[in-house]
C-alpha cells in the first residue's frame, strides 16, 4: 500500500486534481487509518476495532513516515478514563504497550521522557509472570496493582 504523508501536504492542495482514481483512494484509506490510530491514541476505540485496519501485531508499513503524536494532554486524558472506570486496567496496559512499542506514534518532544517513564510503567502488569499471551494480550486474573494514589502521582506529574 502507498502511504501518504499528510504532515507533507501544502495547504492548497487540490486532491481532485492532483492525484488519479486509485491515488485518491489510497489517500482516502490512509486517512481513515491516520483517524482510527488517533481515536486508539485517546482510547474512543478498541484494540480490537484498530486491529480491523491495521496489524497491530507488526510494525507500520516501511514507506509510512507520518507518527501521531502522544503528549501529556492525552495520558492524562486516558489516566482521567481510568480513575473515573470507563477503562480497565487491562486496557490500559495494552494501550500503554501499544503506544510505547508500535511506530505508528511518537512522543511530543518536550515532556517525552516522562511521557515514557509513565507508559512503562502503565505497560508493566503485561510483563507479570501471570500474564497470558492471547490474540491481544490478556492478564490471567485482574491484577489491581494500579491505585487511585498512583493515578494521581502520575497526573501530577505531567501538570507540574
């Protein structure tokens, strides 16, 4: 599949004339895909939604060159869903794991460190040795190691 780098695109495109038939397509497809990794990116769909169109098991494609960007607007926004029960701990590891490892996202440079640090440690009930390895990952029994104490550090953390 052609990938297209929108971060490349001049503003005054016409996509009407620029590209043929199967071009446009392909923008069209790439778009929705760009779209779908922002939705997981702020945990508004599943892994297993994302994984309907993309491989969420493997690596980007190798002509793919346009990350979307995870700062600390929206680990906090995810840590948010968490404290409020509208996500899992389960859930969150795997999203944690996700954004850490997969190269469709990078981190905003200024808080990337600590946007890192947060990430493995979210990631780390994965790597417990009651840890299942299923399609998309799945803890043996629920672990409850995250607290609402810890939750709050975290946001802290990124708002000092």
């Amino acid at each position: 599949m052609k990938w297209f780098n929108p971060s490349k695109k001049p503003d005054n495109w016409d996509y009407t004339k620029q590209f043929s038939n199967i071009e446009r397509a392909i923008l069209i497809a790439n778009t929705n895909i760009i779209q779908m990794i922002k939705q997981y990116r702020d945990l508004t769909i599943s892994l297993e939604e994302l994984s309907k169109v993309i491989e969420v098991n493997s690596f980007a494609p190798p002509d793919y060159s346009y990350s979307v960007i995870v700062c600390k607007e929206h680990v906090i926004n995810i840590l948010e869903k968490y404290k409020l029960n509208k996500t899992s701990e389960l859930e969150l590891a795997r999203w944690a794991k996700f954004i850490m490892f997969s190269e469709w996202y990078d981190y905003c440079e200024e808080n990337s460190e600590l946007i890192a640090s947060v990430l493995a440690e979210l990631e780390a009930p994965l790597l417990w040795s009651n840890y299942t390895d299923g399609d998309n990952g799945e803890l043996a029994e629920f672990m409850g190691k995250l607290s609402s104490e810890k939750v709050e550090m975290y946001i802290k953390a990124f708002e000092e």
